[in-house]
C-alpha cells in the first residue's frame, strides 16, 4: 500500500495547520535555525555559486544519461557481490523487500531514513507480513511512535516540539523523562541500541549511488545508516531511481550542497560508503547486500517537462525557504514529499486528482529556486502543473465567457480603451489605497476571500502615457513656428 490518499481537502488541512499554536511555534524555531545555518555555511564555501553550478551540471548529465547510468550502477553493485532487484512501482518493491525478507525468516528490522520506503509504504506492508520494522533515525522514531508520518524531507520531526517529544518518550519507556534535549537523546540511543543489536535486517536509503563502482552513498547524522549497514545479516537499500550519480569525482560536489543546504552543516557526522557486503577478512558488514532500485513513475517524469525535479537532491532547503510551508508544515501538502518539490513530485507521482491543489500552495515568489543547490525551477513547473490541472479540469462555461470576452475586449484597442475607463469608474467606490478587499460581482468575489484584488486605476496608463509624451514634445523653436 503506497502513502496513504488524505480523505480531506487541502485547504481543509492548511486551515487545521494554521490553527495549531505548537505547530506554529515548532516550525518557527526549526527553519529558522535552518535557514540561518544554511546562509551561513554557503558563505563560508569561496565559490558557492559556482558549486551550484556544477552540481547542477552533474544532476543535468546523469539524468540525461539514466539508462546508461543505471546499467553501469547494476553491473558495479553485483561485481561487488551484491544483488540488484528492479521495481515498477510501489507494489513491486514491497513485494520484492517482504519476499527477501521472509525468505530469511526475519522479525525484526532496523530502518536507517528512507524517503522511498515511505513512498512505498513499506511499513505497512512490514506490518502485515507481521515483520516489526523500527526506525533508527531520531526524527524517524519520533514520528513512528506518535503514528505520524514525516512532515520535512531531511527533519520528519519538525513540527514537534521537545514537550510533545517528551510526552512520547513518556509513554516508551514508562517513567517521566523531562525535556531536557541530549537526556532525551540519550533515551533513543540506549532504546535503539539494543534493536541494533536484536535485528534480523536492516532497510535503508540511499542518498547517492556511484554507478562506476557501485558505492551506495549513505548521509546520517544519527550514525544509524552506519549502524544499519554494519550490524545486522543483510542490508537492503532502497533508492529512486534517480539517487544515481556517474563517477566518485561527482560526489564532493553534491555531498557538500547536500548538507550545507539541508541542515547548515559544514560535513554530515557520518558519511557511510557501502561498496557491496563484507568480504573474507572483513571485521563488520552484512553478508548479504541487496539493492531495490525504485521507478515509481519516474520514467514517466523522465519524459516531460517536469523533468527537472529529478535533479533533486532531497535536501528541504526549498522548504524551509518558502512562506507557505512555513505557515502550514509539511502533513498539509497530505503526501510524503512536502514544500515546495512536494507540490510538483506528488501530483506527478500520486496524481492530480487527488494532489492538483498542491502546486496552487505557492506564492510563486522564487524563494524556493533561489534556495535549491541545484537551481531547480519550481516555479515554472508549479505553473505549468497549475495550466495541466485548468485544463484537465476543464472551467466552467462562465469561466470561458469572461476570459474569451477579455480576449476580445484586450485585443481591440477602442473596447480596451473604453474597458479600462469603466473599470477605474465601477471601481472607485470599491477601492482603498488602490487596493479592493471585495469584489462586488458575485460570480467572481471568491478571489477576495483570502487576498485584495489590485483596483483598476482611476485614469489608465495608456492615457497616462499619452499625456507624458505631449508634455515630453519640446515646444517648437522661433524658426519652426515661422
Ligand atoms: S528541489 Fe532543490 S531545494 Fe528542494 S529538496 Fe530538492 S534539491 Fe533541495
């Protein structure tokens, strides 16, 4: 079962968001500390510019040779000894991570942060094939013990704060904790060892896959990745087919955007390199290496004009950078990838008849492009999602009218003329400070029931403009008016 479809609305779930004081209070002290960190660990690189740059380059090139990129990743991985298994979708991959996991009769499995195994819904399907599945990451473990699901890409636990973190831990561990943050910490730490210890398996992303030595390229913060590629019998990653880069040369550049943009952090504390599973001689590592490599309607993506969103990095900067998501937290947007890459990937990959209002929460102001290491234009495709959802749905006739009747009107000069004297005129009464909170006509009055529509102007411009060149004409000399 994929993530789940949200069975209320989204503006329904912004309004619930938007009332919630601690969800307010919990996204403020997070991105902002974010965003800070972020400014300041780029403006400490000599060339953040120019990195981005490249960075941007590399994703350019690996998505334009995917195929070729992706065969080479194959070979390399089971040169290494380890397995590569292909998923279609969602139901696929499940299938295939179930089966390997029953095959070796596992009950417990550790997860080190997987933004694909929540788009497959893994824990789901765990849970049903009765295999208990524990996150690993801290934010990760927060979320699943509340029952909730990620609400930011790099920190799913974003909209909590330590006092409801606190109360959960509570519960877990059966005594009062306090909330005091590195006691907390240490709680999960001694939890969580010890499920490191008891596992069967673990499960993990990948944040890059190096195709030409088959490198899968794990970033924590927790160690848990290391951990969980270390300990337990048999390791299974995950990745969208995407996470794959050409070379090792290719990785400094993007581990450096991807950490600095994400948390502010100059290096991620740990970044593990899983080149297959132990070999003879080896102190740690599984035994068994297996890696499911997702499409999920990537391919499809791959195709159109969104392309472009498969040179993300999941690094949450545009996230943190955009107005609308730091009003209303990332379970709103009622898929697993939120902000603004959640507004154009989930209605591509879950569809836009359940998602086609995503790409409207936007206030299309560019903070997020300018945010994005890789200089991903959201903007442009949040639009172009908007123009697929007006046509998929087709207006109402109404609708038509009015905008062919402002075709015609705009394109005769005479009607236009007339058009813009008689708007400013109907509008006078209405307007303040050139601004109207409400528009009086019926039909089109939704407009101003969450934003002031600018009023037409009392005089137009291009009557505006005709008296400026007059009074510009320099009044004929003696000789001229002889
Ligand atoms: S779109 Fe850009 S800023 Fe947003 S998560 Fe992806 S790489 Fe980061």
């Amino acid at each position: 079962m994929s993530h789940p479809i949200p069975l209320v609305p989204f503006e329904e779930r912004a309004h619930k968001a938007l009332a919630d004081e601690r969800l307010q209070q919990a996204l403020k002290v997070a991105t902002t500390k974010f965003i800070v960190h972020r400014q300041e660990a780029l403006s400490l690189l000599p060339d953040a510019d120019g990195l981005r740059q490249r960075g941007r380059a590399i994703r350019e090139r690996t998505i334009a040779h995917l195929d070729e990129c992706l065969i080479q990743l194959e070979s390399a991985v089971q040169a290494n000894g380890g397995h590569v298994h292909w998923a279609q979708d969602e139901v696929e991959a499940c299938r295939i991570i179930v089966g390997l996991l029953q095959e070796r009769q596992a009950r417990l499995v550790v997860k080190s942060k997987s933004m694909a195994t929540e788009e497959i819904g893994l824990n789901h399907a765990l849970q049903a094939a009765a295999i208990e599945a524990v996150e690993t990451d801290l934010g990760e473990w927060i979320v699943q013990l509340a029952g909730e699901t990620p609400s930011h890409i790099v920190a799913p636990a974003v909209h909590k704060t330590k006092e409801q973190v606190a109360e959960l831990f509570e519960k877990q561990v059966g005594r009062p904790v306090g909330t005091d943050i590195p006691a907390l910490t240490k709680i999960a730490r001694a939890q969580l060892r010890e499920k490191f210890l008891a596992a069967d398996a673990a499960i993990s992303g990948v944040n890059f896959a190096i195709a030409e030595t088959g490198t899968l390229v794990l970033v924590t913060n927790e160690g848990n990745g290391r951990l969980a590629s270390s300990l337990p019998r048999t390791h299974i990653a995950v990745m969208g087919l995407e996470k794959v880069i050409p070379t090792w040369d290719d990785l400094p550049a993007l581990l450096t955007l991807l950490t600095r943009s994400a948390t502010g952090q100059i290096i991620t504390s740990y970044v593990t390199c899983v080149t297959g599973p132990r070999r003879p001689g080896e102190a740690d590592g599984p035994e068994e290496l297996h890696l499911v490599i997702l499409d999920n309607g990537r391919t499809r993506i791959l195709e159109n004009e969104y392309r472009e969103s498969l040179y993300c990095i999941r690094c949450g900067a545009c996230a943190n950078a955009c107005p609308v998501y730091l009003k209303i937290g990332g379970h709103a947007y009622g898929g697993v990838y939120s902000g603004p890459i959640g507004a154009v990937l989930t209605p591509l990959l879950q569809g836009m008849e359940h998602f086609g209002a995503l790409p409207h929460a936007s206030s299309l102001c560019g903070a997020c492009k300018d945010a994005c290491p890789v200089r991903i234009d959201l903007p442009r495709m949040l639009l172009a999602l908007r123009a697929q959802e007006v046509e998929d749905k087709r207006p109402p006739v109404w609708e038509r009218l009015l905008f062919r009747l402002y075709a015609w009107g705009t394109s005769h000069p005479v009607i236009y003329r007339l058009g813009a004297r008689l708007g400013g005129l109907l509008a006078w009464p209405f307007a303040r400070n050139g601004w109207m909170g409400r528009l009086p006509v019926p039909i089109v009055s939704r407009w101003t029931t969450k934003r002031d529509f600018p009023a037409p102007a009392a005089r137009p411009f291009h009557a505006r403009w005709a008296e400026i060149e007059r009074e510009a004409v320099p009044p004929p000399s003696k000789d001229e008016s002889r």
